[in-house]
C-alpha cells in the first residue's frame, strides 16, 4: 500500500459527460501528480500542484483541469469527455522531487 | 529535450534466467532516474532510484541498476526472475518541474 488513495477504481460515462476523480495523498507529501496512460500515448504527465498551488503543467488538455485543496486532496477534472479519453489516470504524491508514491489509478471508459 | 527510451517493447525470460532490461536517457543535467513496475491492473511501484553517488544502486526484489552517464543508459538488472517478476517496467527520469517523464515501458514475460 503507497498510501495514496484514489476513488473511483472505475468510471463508465458517456462521452460529453464530466466527471471528477478524486486523489488523498500520502500524509506529510505535499506534492500531487496526476499522470494518465493510455495504449496510444503511454504514461503521459499531466499536471502537478505543491501545497494548493499549480506548480507545472504537462500534456494537459483545456477540457481537463484540477486544484488541490487546503487538505491536500486533489481532484482532477474531466469535462467534454470523448472517446480517446478513456484511459487510466494515476495519482502519484512526493514530499517535493524524487520518489513519488502511486494510488492504484481509476480507470476511465468513456463510451 | 528531456526524453526516455526504452526499445524493448517485450522482452521473454526463462524462469531462473538472468534480466537486463535497457533505458536511455537524454537530459542535460545529472539525472534523478528511476524505475517503477506496474502490475496487471495496479499501480506503479518504485523498484529504484539513482540521484548521485555510487553508480550501482539496489533496489526491491533484488533489482539493481547501473547508471553509465557516458552511455546515458540506467539498465535495470536481475540475476535470476521468478514468474511473479512478470509485469511492465517503466524507466523515467525526473523533468525539469521534478515531474516523471517515462519511456514507452517493456512488457516482461517469464516462461516456466
């Protein structure tokens, strides 16, 4: 167990529709990462928030956003949702750089 | 640009038989690189990391890695798999933003 939670494990939606997923963090790490992995795209790096602030932003669609709450929770926003955004979305925490500790992901089918 | 390649797409093991698993890297700084395994349906877990100091590093389950900055390489290592070592790695290298950037992974397959 890395001590990282995300919920769902699982969402079916229709495409159009949003969803949010949701990431607790390891106690004491400040830093969220959220990451998606697609077969197409590979593990991709999508957005990373420090102590309630967005402190880098990667291959992030405008469709998507996220913040990161005053208790550290995150959440990730899909809007719009298509077909090719299907994928497994993981939640990864770290004090600030180098080891990063993953929840078990929530995959996504939009359908 | 900051990149990872990892050209093995699968690799097939015999149970018992040595690994190696290939990473190349491309960043202009002295990289922080890691290695994570990823599980039928699970999370990533981190095998190894290397930041500075003693090239060779030991990890969980009896990985090692060896960092050769003039060959950008971090192969990953194991002398002898075992069937529950069947999984996908992942090679990454820490970006500029201490995000992972990641290589397409390698899909281990272990043969009785």
């Amino acid at each position: 167990d890395s001590g990282v939670t995300q919920t769902p494990k699982h969402l079916i939606t229709a495409t159009g529709q949003r969803v949010t997923l949701r990431c607790s963090p390891r106690s004491g790490d400040l830093s969220v990462y959220w990451y998606q992995q697609s077969l197409d795209q590979g593990l991709q790096f999508l957005i990373q928030y420090y102590n309630g602030e967005e402190r880098a932003k990667g291959n992030i669609l405008e469709r998507f956003s996220a913040q990161q709450f005053p208790d550290l929770h995150s959440e990730l926003n899909l809007s719009s949702l298509e077909l090719g955004d299907s994928a497994l979305y993981f939640c990864a925490s770290s004090v600030l750089s180098g080891e990063a500790f993953f929840g078990q992901g929530t995959r996504l089918t939009v359908v | 640009a900051q990149s990872v390649t990892q050209p093995d797409i699968h690799i097939t093991v015999s149970e018992g038989a040595s690994l190696e698993l290939r990473c190349n890297y491309s960043y202009g700084a002295t990289p922080y690189l890691f290695w994570y395994v990823q599980s039928p349906g699970q999370g990533l877990q981190l095998l190894l990391k290397y930041f500075s100091g003693d090239t060779l590093v030991q990890g969980i389950k009896g990985f090692e890695a060896e960092f050769k900055r003039s060959q950008s390489s971090f192969n990953l290592r194991k002398p002898s798999v075992h069937w529950s070592d069947a999984a996908e790695y992942f090679c990454a290298v820490e970006g500029s933003n201490y995000q992972l950037i990641w290589g397409a992974g390698t899909k281990l397959i272990i043969k009785p």
